[in-house]
C-alpha cells in the first residue's frame, strides 16, 4: 500500500452508494455533507490501486446530559454543592447584538438551576473584547433574582477579541478574594468562556496558569471560532470542557450541562478494589501502563474518608495486598503506593485472587465499610492456571459489582464468568493495550435506585471509569513515525460507534471487526488494515450481514482526513455514506 497514484487509465472509480439524512435538526448536516464529499473526491486522486473501502455511518445521538441526572434535578432532589462560577463572555464586534442577548439566556438558564447563595454557588461575569470589564462580582449578589437581573443589564463592548487578557483578569480580580472569591479547598473555581472567535492575544500560556491555580475551564465555542484555540483554555478531559455550536441561537442547549456540573450528588461513595494480573505475560513495559491507568483512575474519583476508598491487589501464582481499603484517604498517597508496586512477575491464578478479594479485601478488617457499594475491577492478559467458576460466583454472591477487562491473551469465556448481570455491561475484552479506548464508550452501570441521587452516584462512577480507560489509551498511544502523534492535544474526542453493515455495501471480508485508530500516515494505515483483514484487496468478496465496523475516532485516519465534526453529534442524524471502490 504505497504512496501510488491512480492515472485515468487505471480506471479509478469513485461509487458513492447513497446519503440518507434522517430528522436534522440543524444546518450541521449540511455543513458536514459538504465537507465530506470535498474531502472524499481530493482523496481519491491519491488513493492506493489496490482498492479500501469506506464506511461512514453515524447513528441518532442526543445531547450528552445524563437523563438521570436532569431528571433529579428537575425534581429538586440535586442540590448544587458550593462553587464560585465565572463567565467569561466574547462580546466583540462580531457577536451581534441578538447573538449577545441568546449569551445572556443561556447563563441565566444555568443560574436558574444553581443554588446560589454566599455559602453556595457564588456566581461572576467577566465581559471582553479589546478591554475586559468585570459585570458581576461574586461577593455582588446573593439572591437568585438580583443576579439575573443584573445579567439583563449587561452590554457588548463590540471591539477586539482579547481572550487571553480576559482569562488573566478573572484569574488577578475576578476569583480573588477582594471580588468575593473563596480560598477554602472545598470550593470549586469554575470558569466558563463562550467565544466566536480566534483571540488576537496568546491564550495558551495565561490558560495554563489559570488551570494551575485551581481553575477548571469549560471552553464554549461558537460558530467559526478556531478549535484549536478551545482545546488549548480547556481543562482535561478535553470531551468534558470543550463544547462546540453551529450558531448562538443554539448554545441554550448546554445550559443541563452546566447546571449538571454542579449537582452535589453525584459524588458515590464506594469501596473499589482493583485486582490486577502480575503474570509474567503482561511485561513490565505494560505494567507500568496499568499503574498509570490506575493513578489516572484515582484523579478521577472523589477520594476521601467519606467519599471513595481504593484499595489494590496484585497476583501471579501468589496474592498480594499492595494496599488495604482505607489506608490511604487522599489522592497523592494512594498514587505513590501505587508507583511503588513491584511487579510479580509469575504465574495466572484467577481463580485463588478472586477468592482472596471476595473473602479478604472486602472484609471489615480490611477497610470495607457497611452499607457501602464494593466494585470489583479484575485486569488480566490470559488464561487462568486455575478454575475461577466458585469463586467469581461467590464474590458476586457478596455484592460485589464484578467488571472484568480483559486485554490480549485473555480468555473471553472467563471474563463473563467474572463480570456482573448483565454480562455484556461488565466484560471487556480488547486486542491489546493500544485499543482499550474500546472498552471506554462499552462500560455501563445500569443500577438504578429509588433516590435519583443514589442511582446517579454510580452511573457518575462509571462515567469516570469511562474516562480512566480512555486515558490509558492516550498513554499507550504510539509515535512510529513522526506524522503518527496521538497525543491528547492533537486529537478530537474520541467516539466509538458499533455500526451493522448492510451485505451490498462490504467489499471485503473482515473475520471480526475493524478497529481504526487515531494514526496518520499511509504506511501506519496499511499497519492497521493487515490486522485486522487477513488477505489484500484484489476482489470483492463475501461479508456477513451481522459483522459490525467499530470506528474508535471520528478523526478517520485515511490521510488524516476529518470528516465529521464531533459537536454536531448532538442532533438526532443519520448519515449513510457508502463506499470507494477503485479497481
């Protein structure tokens, strides 16, 4: 698969088999329609003879709001937990005066869903454009009413775009304590920057500062704002901060974003214990890897005495107690207990790890508290030397929430054997280390009680275990060659959609599924193909209709071509564009 160009009389042929929108409620469509095809006619003047297939399907998604969480908001059982929260709003000459107004909508929208209150939610506006005027103090209102009213009030300065100023004003004033800013630990500090366009000042550096001091950053951007720019204020993970709109008219529908930002309950309490394979197998080089999973996992969860309590197993043929449930209560300690595990470096005992968590590491003598949710996370990279059918039963038995991730050698049928009801929500299985972000958009909590609050402390849980695994991916990412960096910085969000694929659209026979990963270049391209298809592409040949197409990225990697933006996911769609056929 080389850099060969297609001449006319090779014969090149472009089918485009058909284009179906379904229900768009938005000009998105339109714009991505005409992206993509632009992009697909350049790319097939430098296409490989031997012929690729394309599939480009993306199935009706809403937007991202938890309807859990909405619901108990709407509900008033979410209280607000206290935060001190600045805007930080774009209003140069290129925002109109209309589009100004729907700003102002969309932050009071949000400010009606907080609780605000000098010991609650405290709540600034910083408005710029060449110059920065700070609108709202957060020492200014204290009732809900005065704060809106005094939104109602504020005017465009219709000059420049000085972002980076703003950033740095809200940063010096506006979080300070003279503006009413809080110093206490337990207060959050949110900034929440809605933009249009690319700021004519340096944000990168005075945004790092921002976020080093405890800021975390939401980026709004608006119409043909520069995404670059978004990524470079936002706070990690970039998929949770970063927010992007067609037009202003429809920036009001990330206001159940933003007041779920700030519901108090859904931080779980849980007792989680990690499990984790020493065998000789998984390599020191990928032990390592799964240190840092974990590590990143910890930064994710509310850890504390009262909060989430961590503990760690390691086993081999032996099991070993890295560190009980309790025994550290913050997140520094754990990390630090967890770089110093030694690896074991020896057998696959499955089975008598399994029996040693379900009998020991969720015991009162080992930190377990009552009442309290225990999840088990089992990570192993083979087959068990020993029989583990007693004891996955017996944890699960003792209300364990069981998930079993498996990567490489691992033995499918004892993963569902390890997982909880209903298997298929806590079993993963992956190839290797480089394509677990599979596993990130497939885990699911399906566990739902009375209180609204209880139910979405878990599915918050496994929104962060979501994260955790996809960062692991960021961490395993390669860079074989210099055009191949998957660095957080440089991709979109990563979304994985499971796609049936109609038997007239499939010229080529694929044994499972192809997994496209976020890589550029023609010859890391021709890497992932031959993983995955197990001959070259002469012919057409057969392809079952119950086979599915996993796209990990929407950054699809043919030449490192873009054809969707994420952010237009969020309307009900249904492209299906077919297939490329060069002969």
């Amino acid at each position: 698969m080389g850099g060969q160009r297609a001449s006319p009389d090779q014969g090149v042929c472009l089918l485009l088999y058909m284009v179906v929108v379904i229900t768009c409620s938005s000009a998105c469509v339109g714009f991505i329609l005409s992206q993509a095809l632009q992009k697909i006619f350049r790319m097939t003047r430098r296409m490989p003879l031997q012929g690729l297939v394309m599939l480009l399907c993306i199935m009706g998604a809403r937007a991202s709001v938890d309807p859990r969480n909405a619901a108990a908001m709407a509900a008033g059982l979410c209280k607000t937990k206290p935060a001190d929260v600045v805007f930080i709003i774009d209003s140069s000459r290129s925002v109109r005066p209309s589009e100004f107004e729907q700003v102002k909508v969309f932050m009071t929208k949000v400010i009606e869903g907080l609780t605000v209150g000098q010991d609650a939610i405290r709540v600034g506006v910083v408005n710029y454009a060449s110059r920065v005027k700070n609108e709202v103090s957060l020492k200014s209102h204290k009732t809900k009413a005065a704060l809106v009213k005094a939104v109602s009030k504020i005017e465009p300065l219709s000059t420049g775009t000085m972002t980076g100023l703003a950033i740095q004003f809200a940063l010096n004033v506006a979080f300070s304590e003279a503006e009413g800013g809080r110093k206490s630990a337990d207060i959050s500090k949110v900034a929440i920057i809605v933009t249009d366009g690319r700021p004519q000042d340096n944000i990168r550096d005075v945004a790092l500062k921002a976020r080093e001091a405890g800021i975390e950053i939401f980026a709004i951007g608006v119409g043909r704002v520069d995404l670059t720019t978004l990524r470079q204020m936002a706070s990690e993970p970039l998929q949770d901060h970063v927010d992007y709109v067609e037009s202003y008219s429809l920036i009001e529908k990330l206001t159940k974003k933003f007041q779920e930002v700030f519901c108090e309950c859904s931080n779980p309490a849980l007792d989680v214990v990690f499990l984790i394979d020493g065998s000789k197998s998984i390599r020191p080089e990928n032990f390592e890897l799964v240190k840092k999973w974990i590590m990143t996992m910890i930064d994710k969860l509310e850890v504390s005495e009262t909060k989430t309590h961590v503990g760690l197993v390691q086993y081999s043929s032996t099991v070993k107690t890295e560190f009980p449930l309790g025994r550290y209560n913050d997140k520094k300690s754990l990390k630090e207990a967890v770089k110093k595990m030694d690896y074991m470096e020896r057998g696959t005992m499955t089975g008598m790890a399994l029996g040693y968590m379900s009998q020991t590491s969720f015991t009162l003598s080992q930190g377990s508290r009552p009442q309290i949710q225990k999840v088990g996370i089992v990570f192993t990279d083979g087959r068990s030397q020993d029989y583990i059918g007693d004891a996955a039963r017996k944890a699960k038995e003792n209300g364990i929430i069981m998930y079993a991730v498996g990567v490489g050698s691992a033995v499918e049928d004892e993963l569902k054997e390890i997982a909880s009801e209903p298997v298929a929500d806590h079993y993963f299985y992956t190839a290797d280390f480089k394509t677990m972000n599979q596993i990130a958009k497939k885990l699911q909590i399906n566990v739902c009680k009375e209180d609204p609050c209880e139910c979405n402390s878990i599915t918050n849980f496994q929104k962060k275990v979501e994260e955790a695994l996809q960062a692991l991916t960021n961490i395993t990412g390669s860079c074989d060659e210099e055009d191949c960096c998957i660095g957080e910085q440089d991709r979109l969000k990563s979304t994985s959609l499971i796609l049936p694929l109609p038997l007239l659209l499939v010229p080529l026979h694929i044994q499972t599924s192809l997994k496209f990963c976020h890589q550029r270049g023609q010859s890391l391209m021709s890497k992932e193909l031959k993983k995955y298809i197990f001959q070259k592409f002469p012919t057409i040949n057969r392809f079952e209709e119950k086979k599915v197409i996993t796209f990990i990225n929407v950054s699809f990697p043919f030449y490192s071509l873009v054809f969707l933006n994420p952010r237009c996911l969020q309307y009900e769609l249904l492209i299906v564009m077919a297939t490329i056929l060069l002969l």
